[in-house]
C-alpha cells in the first residue's frame, strides 16, 4: 500500500483518538457546518435551486446507496468529522424537516451547494446565502435552548468544533465567469473583499458563542477536471496555472485573518486547514495516496459533467470511485475526502497567548 495512504489512515485514527481532547478541551459535542457544496448535506433539496445532488449517480457509496444532497458518491468531509469525534457517521442538514432538534443537538450542516462568501454568488443558482446560513445558526441556538435548556445548549455551542468549507464558488462561478464585480473590483479588491465577509462571518457566529472553529483554504482552481477541460487554447489537461494563482493568493489572505482573530476574539481557537497543499499532491502525484486518476471525474466523461449533467452521462461513469481523485468535473470523491477530513481535524490553531 502506498505509503502517503498508509499516512493519511494513521493520521486520521490518531485525529479519532485526540481530537476531541486537544481543540476545543473536553469531548465535542457536535460538528457544525458552514459552506458550499463540499459541506451541503442537504440543505439544497429544500429550496427552490438546480444546485443540487440528490440523484444518481451521486450518493451510490452512501450508505443505502441514497442519492441525500451530497455532491459524492458519499460521505464529505464533515461526515467523517463526526464520526472520528464519535459523534454520529453522517452530519444532518438543517432543512431537513426529517431531523429534529434532537437530531441536530449533535451536529448540523447549514452549508447551500453554489453558495459564496459573497452574497451575490448564492443568487446566481438561488442557493442559501452565508447571511442566510448564520440567521439559521441563530434560530438553531434559540431552538436548541427551548429543548435542552439553557446550561447544555450553552455547553453545545462553545464545545462544538465549527468548520467553513466555502470560497471556490466566489471565483468559478462568479468572479472568474460574470463579469459583475469584475466591473466592480480588481482581482486583489474583490479578495480583500470577500476575506472581509468571512471576518464579519466568523465574528458574527464566535459572538453567538462559538470557540473553536476550522477554516478550510480553498483547493488548486485550476486543477479541477472542469477547469482543465476549459483551459483553452492550452492542451486539454493542463492546469489552468491563473485559477491556481488566484487561489493561493486568496489562501494567503484567508491565512492572515486566522492569525489575527486568534489575537483579536476571546477564547476562540481558529485554525486554517490547507487543503490546497493536500489536494496538489493527491493530484501531483494520486499513486502515492491509492488513486490511479487525477484528471478526470468518475462521473461520465469525467471532464465537464457535475450536477444535473452527472445523471445525463450514467452509463458512462466509473465502476469503482474509489480509484479517482474527482467524483464529478469538479467535487471529490468519498475517498478523497476521507483524506481530507484527517487533515480537517490535525488542523492546529495559530493562537498565541501573551
């Protein structure tokens, strides 16, 4: 077995072994979810969106084989969060009139597939805004407090692990594509922008009472199998090195508001995951962590297809997820996130006390 795999499993078993001791102090009580599509458990199949993964071939490694939102062939990072902190295997969406809030006392995503941090990018598919998002967050803390009372919902929302999974649709379907904001703001305006909205974002939920929070970077852009597809004139399968750039610019930013907030708000524990760098060499070099595929989806040709086109092109997608990187042109597969969660959950915070 490759070695960086055999890595990856050990890290993740000894996340399962200490995380729930070393940030935030004491057992987790729950994991709750901010974000897009990499955090959408749900959410989307209760609003009035095209943004959405609940049908085949998404979800036919869940267990059941059920279709639930998710874009994968199953579980996301947040899932496997939960269930290294012992916590149940699949975290719920709040929408779901399914769960109630008993079910969610113990983990709860609030993330829209096609949301941003910047609020227009969530109106371009009608996805839920991060503003939306955080207004739920608030009913949840009050309905929280109607069913366990005042002392244990308070217990929850400070010993809770946060995760923000969001920031990629902000470029690719919004920036990059419409030329809106393009018209409004320079490349380093529009970042400086948006690492603003994720402070108010991250203030807003720490005043509510949250302490220690995971802020995922976002992932090489221009190494998508969507974006290689589209990386014209330069041959198909070439990084598109731009998205890349913009990328890391943006990681670079979203790096420095960890620090300072760790400064700046009381008790918090904030620590950036870097996704980037893990997912670069998963791409790099997908041998060295078990994949045999990279470049491609799973789903249909594998090059454009996610969402809606994913169930056009069935019978042309993989047998086995598990031997690609990507699921759909743009989202990983249930694999590839496993890997990512232990990275999610080794993430350490950058506080420093005087």
């Amino acid at each position: 077995m490759p070695a960086l795999f055999v890595l990856a499993q050990v890290v993740l078993a000894a996340a399962r072994r200490g995380a729930a001791a070393a940030d935030p102090p004491g057992r987790v009580p729950a994991v709750i979810v901010f974000g897009d599509s990499t955090a959408d458990t749900g959410n989307n199949n209760f609003i009035q969106t095209m943004a959405r993964g609940n049908h085949p071939p998404y979800g036919r490694d869940f267990a059941g084989g059920v279709a639930t939102g998710r874009f994968s062939n199953g579980r996301l990072p947040a899932d496997f969060v939960s269930e290294a902190l012992g916590l149940p295997r699949s975290v719920p969406a709040y929408l779901d009139p399914g769960h109630t809030i008993h079910h969610l006392a113990t983990g709860v995503s609030f993330a829209s597939a096609g949301a941003g941090l910047d609020n227009m990018t969530a109106q371009i598919p009608s996805a839920m805004t991060l503003s939306e998002q955080i207004d739920h967050f608030r009913r949840y803390r009050a309905r929280l407090r109607r069913a366990k009372g005042q002392a244990a919902a308070h217990h929850i929302m400070s010993h809770a692990l946060y995760i923000f999974s969001i920031g990629a649709s902000d470029f690719l379907q919004n920036y990059l594509v419409f030329p809106a904001r393009g018209y409004r703001y320079t490349l380093p305006e529009y970042e400086v922008y948006l690492v603003g909205v994720a402070e108010a974002a991250l203030r807003a939920v720490h005043g509510l009472g949250a302490r220690a929070f995971r802020v995922v970077g976002l992932p090489p852009l221009g190494c998508l199998p969507l974006e290689r597809a589209m990386n014209l004139p330069r041959p198909t399968g070439e990084c598109n090195e731009v998205y890349n750039v913009v990328a890391r610019s943006f990681n670079s930013r979203l790096r420095g508001l960890v620090a300072k907030l760790n400064w700046e708000l009381p008790g918090v524990r904030l620590a950036y995951v870097d996704q980037y760098g893990l997912m670069s060499a998963m791409i790099a070099k997908p041998w060295e962590y078990g994949f045999e595929n990279s470049v491609q989806g799973c789903c249909g040709t594998g090059y454009v297809e996610t969402g809606v086109l994913c169930s056009l092109d069935s019978a042309l997608t993989c047998d086995n997820a598990d031997k690609y990187v990507f699921f759909d042109a743009v989202h990983p597969s249930e694999r590839a996130y496993k890997i990512i969660a232990g990275v999610i959950l080794n993430a350490t915070s950058t506080r420093r006390f005087p």
